[in-house]
C-alpha cells in the first residue's frame, strides 16, 4: 500500500506542472513533449551514425591529413617557412 507521502509528493508536482492549464493547453504540452523526446532519439541515432561513419572511413583511409602551403592558407590556416602548420590566421 503506497505511503500518503508519496501520493502527496505526486499531487504537487502534477499541480506545479498543469495548474492553471486548460484541457487543451495540457494536451498541447503532452504533444510536445512527445515530439521533443522523439526528435531528441533522432538527434541521438545520427550523432551515433556520423561517429561510426568516421570511424570506419579512419580505418579505411587513416586520420585526416594536414593541409600545408597553400591550400592551408586558403583554408584559413597559416605554415611557417617550413610549411608546417601553426595555427588559425588572424587575416584572410
């Protein structure tokens, strides 16, 4: 047999939440909440496709390489006289 606590605990958060609420607003925010939550499990699975993609395209063709001279400097990046990358560019 549950503790009148607990029904009690129950009550006040089921009134902090829907108090004030018409039947409709209530239903509208259930409606959303279970869009949030499937659009949070979507979110999820292609976080996790993209992480397994970029596993399996390092295992198949090794870390991404460095771009020097350049190409590095076009894309944003600046190489010391060596060519070796040092970084973002501060300038375009």
């Amino acid at each position: 047999m549950p503790r009148v606590g607990h029904l009690d605990r129950h009550f006040y958060n089921w009134r902090s939440k829907y108090s004030g609420m018409e039947v409709a607003d209530a239903k509208h925010l259930k409606a959303l909440e279970t869009e949030n939550a499937r659009l949070k499990k979507l979110l999820a699975e292609a976080l996790l496709g993209n992480e397994v993609t970029k596993d399996v395209l390092s295992k198949m063709y090794g870390p991404p390489r460095v771009r020097k001279g350049r190409l590095a400097r076009r894309a944003g990046f600046c190489t010391n006289v060596s060519g070796l990358l040092i970084g973002r560019c501060p300038w375009p």
